[in-house]
C-alpha cells in the first residue's frame, strides 16, 4: 500500500485556477479501481473453487460444503446487491 500511494499522482491543488485532473491521475484512479475489481473477483473464485475442490476430495459429509456453498452464494449476492447500490447512489457520498 504504501508503496501504491507513493506512486499516486496528486490531485489538483484546491487553490488552483485550473482543477482538471490530470492523465495520469485519471490512469492511476483506473487502474486502482480496475484492480479492486479484479481481486474482489478473484477472492469470489477463489471461494468457490475452494468449496468444489474440498467436495471433490470428500473431506467432509456432503451437507458440510453444501451449506458452505449456500452460505458463499448468499453473501456473494450480498456484496453484489451492495456494490449495485453503491453506484446507483454514489453521488449521494462524495
């Protein structure tokens, strides 16, 4: 993290004339959010795959990882449904 935010371009100081953002803040805010997104995916992927390899392996009784499954299901809606919300009232929190 720390070495992300030294990387960051700065935003426009507020006192300026002119407060445009600059190119590469507008990458880097992209690419921050592009990368949010990519491991927010991976971590959903990587639940699931983990539930699917654990009952492949019948480690545990079948109703263990189905409720595992169910589980991961609902909260993934959850964080789904939430993450629709958030941009539907974004301009409500800046």
């Amino acid at each position: 993290q720390p070495l992300y935010a030294y990387f960051r371009p700065h935003l426009p100081d507020k006192n300026a004339l002119d407060e445009t953002i600059s190119s590469k803040r507008s990458l880097w805010e992209f690419m921050h959010m592009g990368l949010g997104y990519v491991a927010v995916a991976g971590g959903i992927i990587n639940v699931v795959l983990g539930i699917l390899l654990v009952s492949q392996k019948k480690a545990y009784e079948a109703f263990v990882t189905d409720y595992a499954m169910a589980m991961s299901i609902i909260c993934i809606t959850i964080v789904g449904l939430l993450f629709l919300f958030t941009l539907k009232f974004s301009r409500y929190f800046s």
